[in-house]
C-alpha cells in the first residue's frame, strides 16, 4: 500500500472526527442511562475502571491518565468512597498523596458493568478481523499523539 497525500489523508483523517464525537456521546450517553441501575456515573465508573485495569492509583495519576483535572477526579473518588466502592491506602512512596484502591463491592460493580458492555461489543466486532481493529487503534493513537504535538 501507498502512503496516503498528506492533503488527502488530512481530510480523510478529519472524517474519523465526525464518528469519534458521535461515538463519544453515544457511549457517554449509555453509561448515564446505565447508571440509573448501578448507580455509577460515567465519572466514577472511569475511575473504576482505571483502578481495575491497574490497580491502586493516587488522584494525581488517575487525572494524568484521564486528562482531566484533579478536582474533578477528586469528587469521583469522593463519591465513589461515599458508595463504598473504593477506600483510601496508604501510599509508601508519598505520604500526603493516598493510594485509591477497590472495595470487594467495587470490584463487582466495575466487573459487572465491563461484562456488560463486553457482550455489547461482541456484537460490533462481528465481521472485523483483528488486522482491521490494530489499523483503526494505530490510527486513533496518531491522531491522539499528533494533537498533543500541535503548536501552543
């Protein structure tokens, strides 16, 4: 295969803008609605999600992952703990920034929401070869590092 003209391939690439917002606020939109069963919102359930995926994290790390500001992540972990989804760990490499950590309940729930989304996603992939789904994620993440390259 050729490489793409860099004009081209812009516009092509400006086309997977289109899908991605929409996708975005269609998955956003699915974990709200789902919240009202769980009662995780799509905020705590990312951090859920991040503390399942890779263990104890402080809030620090978990806004860097997720872009977004420790405030915010802050009030996740807050309600998430007031849910008692999550707990505070002592952190032996920094002690004014505690480690969050699942619960037992926590655990299921985040587990219980990613199989459900898993079986749904079942259903997307029907057709697709793994070759294709590689493409689609080393193009997403070049587009992702290229806006991190932008000039200020």
């Amino acid at each position: 295969m050729s490489a793409l003209d860099p004009n081209d391939g812009a516009r092509r690439l400006a086309e997977i803008y289109l899908v991605v917002g929409p996708l975005y606020r269609r998955v956003l939109r699915a974990v709200e609605e789902d919240s009202a069963a769980t009662g995780i919102d799509a905020g705590q359930r990312a951090v859920l999600d991040m503390l399942r995926r890779h263990g104890p994290m402080t809030v620090p790390q978990l806004a860097r992952e997720q872009e977004l500001t420790r405030q915010f992540v802050q009030r996740m972990v807050n309600a998430a703990a007031e849910d008692g989804f999550v707990r505070l760990i002592a952190n032996p490499t920094h002690r004014r920034s505690a480690l969050i950590e699942l619960t037992g309940p926590g655990r299921a729930a985040i587990n219980d929401i990613v199989d459900r989304e898993h079986r749904q996603l079942q259903e997307a992939c029907e057709g697709l070869t793994a070759e294709q789904i590689d493409t689609t994620l080393l193009v997403l993440r070049r587009m992702l590092a290229a806006i991190d390259l932008r000039p200020t």
